[in-house]
C-alpha cells in the first residue's frame, strides 16, 4: 500500500481525539457524513432511495491495513482482523427493495 505509513499514523492518533466530523455534503438528494465516535470510524450516506451505515473500529482498520500488506493474504486473514470487536452492525444498506446487515454478534 502506497501510503500505508502516513495512514498507520494517522490511525494511531484518532481514538486519543474527541469525537468529530471529518466531512459532510449535503445536497437536496443526499447526505454524506463521515466522521468519528468513540473508537469507530464512521460513514453514512443517505438518498431517497438508498440508506448506507458503515462503522468500523479504528483498531480493525489498523489490522486490515497491515492485513492488505501481506502478499498471501486468505479469508481466515481477513476475518481475524475482526476478532475482539464489539458486537453490532459494520454495515447496514437499506433500498426501496432491499436490506442487507453485516453485523457481529
């Protein structure tokens, strides 16, 4: 990964600070935030059709970062990264037609 380092710092440096929104567009047909509470990094998106939530913890970003650096990369690699997470949805996509949930029980 290109910028691995920079983004590992910066990783290192988010669960010391408080709670804030990094970026937020608001249209008249959709909002975007991403932004970060407590130790989890944050993104909503939201249409008139579609709703997406995605939270993931700082420290599983971390370990899927130096995860992805790893040229054998496997699914049983990919999964680990996930261990000692809280329970709760990562990812949440709603359509018109549709609901999907990713959570960890």
């Amino acid at each position: 990964m290109k910028y691995r380092e920079e983004v590992g710092q910066l990783l290192r440096q988010l669960p010391g600070l408080p709670d804030a929104d990094f970026v937020e567009v608001q249209s008249t047909k959709r909002q975007v935030r991403i932004f970060k509470r407590g130790d989890s990094f944050c993104v909503n998106v939201t249409t008139p059709k579609e709703k997406v939530n995605i939270r993931l913890p700082i420290e599983t970003i971390e370990r899927l970062v130096e995860t992805f650096d790893d040229p054998s990369l496997n699914v049983g690699d990919l999964i680990a990264c996930f261990e000692w997470q809280k329970s709760g949805d990562l990812v949440f996509v709603k359509t018109n037609s549709e609901e999907v949930r990713i959570s960890i029980w």
